[in-house]
C-alpha cells in the first residue's frame, strides 16, 4: 500500500529514491549503575568516544570545507573545543567516579550545560546551546552504539532523498548535492529557510510533513513531488510511471525554457521587465549569471555569518562579494548588508530574541554594532570597485535609520581613504521596504536612497501578523490578500513618482500568479532564484501589462486573497491556457490545494 504526505511545495521538481533518514535528535539514556571494578574501563571508554567524536568532527569538518568552503566549515571548530574542554571532562569523570554508566554521566552533564547556557548573561555563551546539542548527540550516539546518520557519508551517485525534522547549519553545510536529489522536512514553510536553500541548490524540496520522520524507518522507496507538495511512500508501479511521464513533460518544459535565457524580458505591449537573480551563495553566481538574469537583485550576505562564533573579516567579505560581482561582468548587483534575526540562526555570538522577528535584527542590530557594520560597509565599498555594486539596506522603518546608515558608510569610506586603499565613491544606495510602516512612511525616504526594493516575504508575515515559518499558519500567508495588495501598489507609486526603482526580490516574484500581480501593480524589477528566471520571463513575455494592470485593479477591490487569487488566475489562463506550469505558482490557499480551510497538512493512503 503507498501512502501520500501531503506538505508545502518548497522547491520545484519530482524526484525518486530511497529515503536518507535522519533523526538529529538527543536519544533517550536509560539510568547504568556500574559496579566500582568497571569503573576505569567505563572511563576509557568516554575518553574513547570522544576521541571517535572529535575524529568524525574533523572528517565532517574536512566534507564541509570541500563541499561549502572554509568559512561554512568553520561551524564545527566550536564543537570541538566543546570536546576538548577540562572542565567537562572533569565533571563526566567525577559522575562515573559515583558509579554511573558513561552514557548517563555524559548526558546529564550536556543537560547541566545546555541548561546553564540557555540562561547565561552573556549573549555569546547563550548561542553555544546549538553547538552543546549537536555535540550531546554525537557522543550520546557513540556510546550508545546507535547508527551514525550524518549525511556527509552518502557517497555521490547514491541518489538519496533526506529526510528530516528540519535543516540545522551543521546539517546544511555537509548536504552533497552529487549524493541528495531532494529534501523532505517536518517543519518549514515556503518562505523558511530551508525552502530557500533549496531553491538556490535546485534541489527539489517538500516541507511541512510535520510527522516524516515519526512514519518512515529508512530507506523506503519514495518520491519526492516539490511541484504540488507532496511525499509518496512506497509508490506502485503505477505511481512511478505517472510521476515519471510527468518528469520528462517537465524536462522538455526545462529545455524550452532554457531558450528564453537570451530572450528579452518584453511584455506583449512592448514593457520591459528587468529580471535578476537572488544569490544565496557566492558559488550560485556563476549559474544565476548564465540563466539569463540582468544581474542581482538581492545577494544575501548572510553566508558568512550564520552558525560561526566569530564574525568574518574585512578581507573574507571583500573576497566573498568580488566573486558574484566579477561573475556578472559589470552588470548590477544588489548587495544587502546583514539581516541577521528573525528567522536567521545564531551568529557571531550575537543574542537571540524571545521575540526575533520584531526583535534586534538587520539594520537595528548593524547600527547599535558600528564597527561590525563599518567592517561590512568597508568590504562593500572596495567590492564595488569590480562592477556595479549597490548596498541595500534591510528593515528600514524610519529615514533617521537611513541617515545613521549613511554616516557610518561615510566613515567607513575615510577609514580605507586612511589606508589608501581604493574603492568606489558613487555607489548607489537602496533600502528593503518589508513592514506596514515603511510602505506607509516610503515618501520620507525619497531624498535619501536611489531605489526601494520590497521585501514580499516579511511584508507578508507583519502585514497579517502570520509567523512565516509557521506551518500550522502556512494556509493563512496569503500574499495575495488586498492589505498587501494596497501597501505594495503605494510603494510602486511614490517610487514611480520621484523616478525611483522600484523592485520585489521576495519569493512573491518568482511565482507565476504572483508575478503577474506585482506587473500588474506596476513593479518593472523582479528578482528571482537563478532557476526562476527563464519561468518568470515566461510569464513576462507572454503578458500585456494592459491586461495585468486590470487584473491587479481587480484583486485590489476584492475582500479576501481567494477573489483576489480568481481575478488574477482567470486573466492569466486566459492568456495561457489551463497550462500545467501555472500550476506551479499557485499560492497555498488556492483551489485544489492539499489545505481545507486553515488546517495543516493531511495524510492519505492509496491503492493502485
């Protein structure tokens, strides 16, 4: 009997393959009393484990590098001074000393810690409790003598689909994208982070199965449908025929599509739409620039900050943002500084929020930490001397943020006259326009930036006070609803009135429906994934705006997302067709989605 999970389609794609499960959790330890003449030998038998600790560590470390570089690798140095502190030792030795199993004196220690740092005073010491975690599973799981699940083992050409409650830092930089064909996730949305990655990888993805991990046991047979969203165990044959037929239809679509790389972005009406690229990764530059995008709208710098205990230098930066910039040969690149919070992972020892997407994030915490921005701002500037760098900044609310920003660009840009080392004077500045209050307040901002760009995925999520990263909310992110609607034809209007670009770099643009809308609404800039650039030109090239803008206008005055979605999909078909690919870029509230009402995800079974 096959059984369907049904999910969030993360990432598109249909693969199929044997399941790579893995379970990152801390196993449960029974209570071991041992008696005093086996206590040596259990000591040595810590020690042991934590020498095959430290020695997998390294070899994990070692994959990293090779696969996401040294900066992605450096994640795992904490984790091995962890393992080499005295004081840790000192205190497993002493409970083994009282006649405890090492399994045991170990676990209730890493508790202790995990405990003692989860409340420490000190910010750097509170972000350690991912490290202290990952280090209480491996060692747990040598001494217990469970198997060893890191997907960095899998060796190329495996074809493995991994499965997991979520993606960790630790986990996503040993991912081999030569060993996993798809990712399968409890938790997430489509806007989480591991559906951006994802995207970026070309990997097909489903998130949101909630309970994946609890029904699989390894290695099942299954496939992986990112299109629609759903996860199919132990499929018939019939199944693996019917997805497979539909994988072909979508690798001749990738081939046509494939075709509109050199293709200009054109409306019907002779409007252009300039489409760029969204680069998670510097390595991603070189594909996103082949893809036939006119540059970068959004380069996330994140990278080089998420999961590491100290921050990167100036130079590391500079080297990080001249490679996508050379990639692109003198075409735009948008570079945003740090928007670390919210949904980010801990980094640089920074403290996390009870609260963190309304908490210290992006541009709040780059100007109350002066110097770690004018590092950035520094690198930036000297990056620019390669192309044509923009800086934007993120999670602008008020234009005192954009004057303070500014001043510390100013002195970053004196510091390198100090050092008299060259950059670049004229680079143009933007800011992310991504709550109520700055599409509200955009007029302020006019005389101070030289283009907004929206972000669709946080305008969103503050708009309908919905958690993006929420699946049990995910059916109530409905970026279609008019009040989105409404805050993002406002930005498009005063930046077209003061002959200001005006972009969307969120996951919104890389949708057809959604795309549609946002030309519509009068966006003329989109960024994209690299691999939704040829789709999104699609649409492009096939549209008036003459007939996008009524749509728009339509969707504006109706009075939930569902009308808003009809008088946009009614337009569109009407111009396409019922054409398959539409089907791809439909929000989750849509009709025929695995959702009823705002429920989550279901579970089904099927019989050939």
């Amino acid at each position: 009997m096959a059984k369907a999970l049904a999910g969030m389609p993360a990432s598109s794609g249909i693969v199929d393959g044997q399941v790579h499960l893995l379970r990152w959790e801390v196993p449960d330890v029974r209570h071991r009393i041992i008696p005093d003449e086996v206590i040596p030998a259990e000591v040595k038998r810590f020690h042991e484990a934590l020498e095959q600790a430290r020695a997998r560590l390294h070899q994990v470390r070692a994959r990293a590098e090779k696969h996401a570089g040294p900066e992605e690798a450096a994640i795992f140095d904490v984790q091995l001074s962890i393992l080499e502190d005295g004081e840790l030792l000192r205190q497993v030795e002493e409970l083994i000393h009282q006649n405890l199993g090492a399994e045991k004196a170990f676990d209730l220690v890493l508790f202790e810690w995990r405990q003692q740092f989860a409340g420490h005073a000190r910010p750097m010491l509170r972000e350690r409790v991912g490290d202290l975690i990952d280090v209480h599973i491996r060692v747990l799981t040598i001494l217990l003598g469970l198997p060893d699940h890191d997907p960095v083992d899998l060796p190329k050409g495996s074809n493995k689909i991994l499965v997991t409650h979520d993606l960790t830092p630790s986990l996503t930089v040993q991912l081999d994208r030569e060993a996993i064909i798809g990712i399968a996730t409890d938790a997430g949305t489509r806007t989480s982070h591991v559906a951006i990655l994802a995207r970026s990888l070309g990997l097909p993805a489903v998130v949101g199965l909630r309970e994946a991990t609890e029904i699989l046991n390894g290695n099942e047979h299954v496939i992986l449908d990112g299109t629609s969203g759903v996860l199919v165990i132990n499929p018939t044959p019939g199944q693996i025929k019917t997805y497979r037929e539909r994988r072909a239809i979508q690798a001749i679509e990738d081939k046509e599509l494939e075709a509109l790389a050199a293709a200009e972005s054109v409306t019907l009406d002779g409007h252009w739409v300039t489409l760029r690229a969204n680069v998670d990764l510097p390595e991603e530059a070189q594909f996103a620039a082949h893809s036939g995008a006119e540059g970068v709208g959004l380069m996330r710098t994140e990278f080089l900050v998420v999961g590491r205990a100290t921050m990167p230098d100036e130079e590391e930066q500079y080297r990080a943002y001249k490679h996508v910039v050379e990639a692109f040969g003198g075409r735009p690149v948008v570079i945003r500084t740090f928007d670390v919070g919210g949904d980010k992972l801990p980094m640089g020892g920074y403290p996390t929020d009870p609260n963190p997407f309304l908490g210290w994030r992006a541009i709040r915490m780059c100007l109350d930490e002066p110097e770690m921005f004018k590092t950035q701002l520094r690198a930036l500037l000297r990056a620019a001397m390669h192309g044509d760098v923009r800086i934007m900044f993120p999670l602008i609310i008020t234009l005192d943020e954009v004057k303070q920003a500014k001043h510390l660009l100013n002195e970053a840009a004196k510091e390198l006259d100090v050092r008299g080392v060259p950059y670049r004077h004229d680079i143009m500045l933007g800011v992310m326009v991504e709550t109520p209050a700055a599409a509200l307040s955009v007029h302020t901002l006019v005389d101070d930036v030289s283009f907004f760009s929206i972000g669709t995925n946080d305008l969103v999520q503050y708009t309908l006070a919905v958690d993006r990263g929420s699946a049990n909310l995910a059916a109530r992110f409905t970026p279609l609803h008019p009040a989105v609607l409404t805050l993002i034809k406002r930005i498009v209007d005063v930046g077209v009135a003061h002959r200001l670009e005006v972009a969307v770099c969120g996951e919104m643009a890389s949708q057809p429906l959604m795309a549609f809308a946002l030309i519509g609404l009068g966006v003329r800039s989109l960024s994209v994934a690299g691999r939704a650039v040829p789709s999104v030109k699609r649409i492009v090239r096939g549209v008036s705006v003459a007939v996008a803008a009524e749509a728009a206008n339509a969707a504006l005055e109706s009075r939930t997302a569902r009308e808003a979605e009809g008088e946009l999909k009614r337009r569109l078909m009407a111009a396409f067709g019922d054409a398959p690919f539409l089907r791809e870029g439909l929000p989750d509230y849509a009709e025929g989605n695995i959702f009823e009402g705002s429920g989550g995800p279901k579970t089904s079974s099927a019989r050939e």
